[in-house]
C-alpha cells in the first residue's frame, strides 16, 4: 500500500515536472519572440499552474513597460533626428550669404588692418559651413529609415574611384597614398552609394590625422583596410574614434561625424568597421558580407 502510495506521488511530480518544464520551455519561447517582432501580443501558456501563470503575467508586465519605453525612446529619437536636419539645413542659408558677401568685400577698397580682420572672417565662416555641411549629412544619412537600394558592387572599382577622386587633395596634403588593390573580382550585394561615402569619410579622416603616408588595401577575401602613421591619436581610445561628436584635439575643424557615418553606413551593409592603433599607426579595416549566390 506504501510503495503504491509512493508510486502515485512520484509520477504526479514527475507529470508536474514535465508541465512546468512545458511551461517554461513556451515562456522563454514566446519572450524571445516578442523582444524580436514588433507586437502588443501579451505571453500566453497552456499550463493552468498557478506559480507559472503568475510567472508569466509578471514578464507581461515588463514587456508592456518596456514597449512603452521603446516607444518614447524611437518618438524622442525620430524628433531629434528631424530637428537636428532641420537646424543645420536653416543655417546653411545664411552661411553662404555670409561667404558670399565677403567675396564681394574682398573686391572693395579696404586697409590693411581691415583686409586681415576679413581673411579671419573668412576663415572661421568657411570653416562654421564645412561644419554644419557634415552635420547636415550626417542628420541626414541616419534618418534615412526607407529599404537601402542595393545592386550588385565590384569594390575593386569603387575604391579605384574613390582614390582617383580624392588623389589630387591628398597630395595637395603631402600624401602620397601607396595601394593594394587585389585583380581578384570582390562582389558585394550592397548600395554602392552608402559604400562609396564610406570610403570618401575614410580618405577625409586620412587627410586629417595622415603624418604623410596612406596605405590602402583591398585582399582577396575582401577586406579593405586602411592604414596611415597618426601620431596625434598617441592615447587616444582609438574605439571612441567612431562615436559621435568625438574629436582629436589635431581636427579642431572637425565635428567628428565622418567616421560615425561610416560606421552606421557599413552596419547598415551589414558589415563591420572597426580600428586599431599600434605604433603610432591607424589602421581602419572593413568586412563586408559576401554576395549572396
């Protein structure tokens, strides 16, 4: 009769067990499906256990407040984004007013002492428009939330492009770039534009912290790295290189954007970006995913 008894406790856990188990199993389940779709569908169980039940009405309760936040947090960032666009479109306006009335005070008769007094003029606006330039494209390549158009993109000839573009100012800099590029054929199934403005914020941050060389490289797995002698970031946390806003006392003129953008442009490939320095050496290396066959 004992043995009996302790027959029947020991299966009623052992079904209890695999139930709750069951129910555990449709928990982590579901949860995991909610963090990744964008739905107000609450976790539901077919355990009708109490503790269970009362487990998955406390995650619901989460989830509710963490939509919510999500939801102010996009609100909040969208209306940033848009009013960041905003501000440095309005101010583009009256800059190249400005410029354009100090060409023509440039052809007035003037002193000496005035003469100087506009080239600093001159100076400083030319460098406020290149400023609010970059940041008008950078507020406007992070709010570009529609589908990227891609195609497929030989990186060999973007990059030859790119290089062939910006050969000129480099070498007004003193740089004379050395490259690498493999005959291999790299092919990628990417938006050549988001690509080439990659490169293009490459060679800008090459021109500003290059001591006077440019290594640029593209293997044949089809990484492109690029890599330049920048004793200026000496201490530097080369990974804050990328964030926003983040500038290197040598780029006063700089906003620190490019970099960000190339950053959010290579993710937006679904590729990575990422640098190291080394013995006073930068070095910035793409990947970028394979075409899809």
């Amino acid at each position: 009769m004992v043995y009996s008894l302790l027959g029947i406790i020991i299966i009623a856990l052992c079904v209890k067990i695999h139930l709750m188990k069951k129910s555990a199993r449709e928990i982590s389940r579901e949860f995991a499906d909610r963090l990744q779709t964008d739905t107000n569908t609450l976790i539901g169980i077919s355990s009708n256990d109490k503790d269970m039940r009362e487990l998955a009405d406390s995650i619901n309760r989460q989830l509710v407040i963490l939509r919510s936040e999500h939801l102010r947090y996009t609100q909040g960032d969208a209306e940033l984004k848009t009013a960041v666009t905003n501000i440095s479109h309005d101010l583009r306006t009256p800059l190249t007013a400005i410029c354009g009335y100090l060409d023509l005070m440039k052809n007035e008769e003037k002193s000496e002492k005035l003469s100087k007094y506009l080239e600093i003029i001159e100076d400083r606006a030319d460098a406020m428009k290149q400023l609010t330039e970059e940041l008008f494209k950078y507020s406007v390549v992070m709010s570009e939330n529609g589908e990227t158009v891609t195609e497929t993109v030989t990186v060999n000839n973007v990059l030859e492009d790119c290089i062939m573009g910006y050969y000129a100012a480099l070498c007004e800099k003193g740089i004379e770039p050395s490259v690498h590029i493999t005959e291999k054929k790299i092919e990628r199934e990417i938006s050549r534009a988001d690509l080439s403005r990659v490169f293009s914020n490459l060679m800008v941050n090459a021109m500003k912290y290059s001591d006077g060389d440019l290594d640029i490289t593209l293997d044949d797995d089809g990484v492109i790295t690029f890599s330049n002698t920048a004793a200026a970031l000496d201490g530097v946390d080369v990974g804050r290189l990328f964030d926003r806003f983040f500038t290197v006392e040598a780029a006063r003129s700089s906003t620190g954007l490019g970099l960000s953008i190339a950053r959010s442009l290579a993710l937006r490939m679904n590729g990575s970006i990422s640098a190291e320095y080394s013995d006073s050496v930068l070095r910035i290396q793409i990947c970028l995913p394979e075409k899809n066959k």
